[in-house]
C-alpha cells in the first residue's frame, strides 16, 4: 500500500469516532435511527443548518479515502460529493455543483489533479483548492505550485482544521 492509503486520527478521537460511525451504519443498514443524541459539546459531530453548510468535492482514485475522508467531513457538517477521477470531477460541475472547495489527489488516472484544477477553474473561477499527495512537496511542486497542500498520510483533524481555514478565507502554507 502508498502512503496515500492511510489517514489518521488522534488515538482519543479514533476509537469514539469508529465506534459512533459503525452504530449508525448498523441501524441505516436497518432503517432505523441510531438510538442516541450526540451531546452538544462534540463540536466535530454537530452538523450545521443545512443552508449554513459548505461544499466539498472530494476529487480521489482512492475509494477508502474518498469514503472515509467523505464520511468525517459529513459529520463535520458538510456537504459532500466525490469523484473518482477528473473526467467525474468535471462532470459534476459541468452539471451545476458549486462546490466551496475541492479537496484533491494530484495523481489522479487521467487528467491529472493540476489538470482538473485548471479546467475548474475555467467553470468556477474563486474555486477553493486543497491538494492532497502522497508524495512530498517537493516532488510535486512543479505540478501544483504555491498552492494549498496536505502530505498523505493525514490526521483527519488536521485535515478539518485546513478545510475550515481555507473555506472562511484563510490561506495556510
């Protein structure tokens, strides 16, 4: 397995996080409701009002890393799409998402993640852009640029403080 493969969470959010994920999963799978309310003090669980939400896509071969990526930004209180390639990513705005930012491999199969980036832009000209490698900066910097990056493996909350920075405005590097 690449690096690219891999997310983490800090061990005191890891085990809750799975734990309240596979009980949610267990009764969705039953069409039922989980069976418990989040306690209000576990900001990373609170969802937003829905027209508070923000949108993510999620542009990413990676199945397990749009799924997991996808599913602890959901719970975030986001709004999420995923693509598996650049060619889906791109259909998905060419169909009218709007998306606040774009989280994105640079190594996608086909266009590539710089190559996306590019034609998005021409659809959605403010697109908010995360890159997401699992090679070094330095390896990728004459794809990407100054651009917003994050190395694979990641901490989840790392991740979720990036996308709260760059979708309020704040630039990280």
């Amino acid at each position: 397995m690449s690096a690219g493969n891999y997310i983490f969470l800090p061990p005191s959010e890891a085990l809750r996080w799975f734990k309240i994920l596979a009980v949610v999963r267990f009764a969705s799978a039953k069409g039922e409701p989980p069976g418990f309310e989040l306690p209000p003090d576990r900001a990373p669980l609170r969802l937003r009002p829905e027209q508070d939400r923000a949108r993510i896509l999620i542009v990413d071969d990676q199945e397990l890393l749009r799924e997991a990526v996808g599913e602890y930004l959901a719970m975030q209180g986001y709004e999420l799409q995923a693509a598996e390639s650049g060619a889906a990513g791109m259909q998905l705005l060419e169909a009218g998402s709007r998306p606040d930012l774009v989280l994105c491999d640079v190594m996608l199969p086909d266009i590539g993640g710089a190559g996306f980036v590019r034609e998005a832009h021409l659809l959605v000209p403010d697109l908010k852009v995360l890159f997401m490698s699992g090679h070094d900066h330095d390896t990728i910097v004459t794809q990407i640029g100054a651009a917003e990056f994050l190395q694979k493996p990641f901490r989840l909350d790392v991740l979720a403080r990036r996308v709260r920075c760059l979708i309020a405005g704040n630039l990280l590097q």
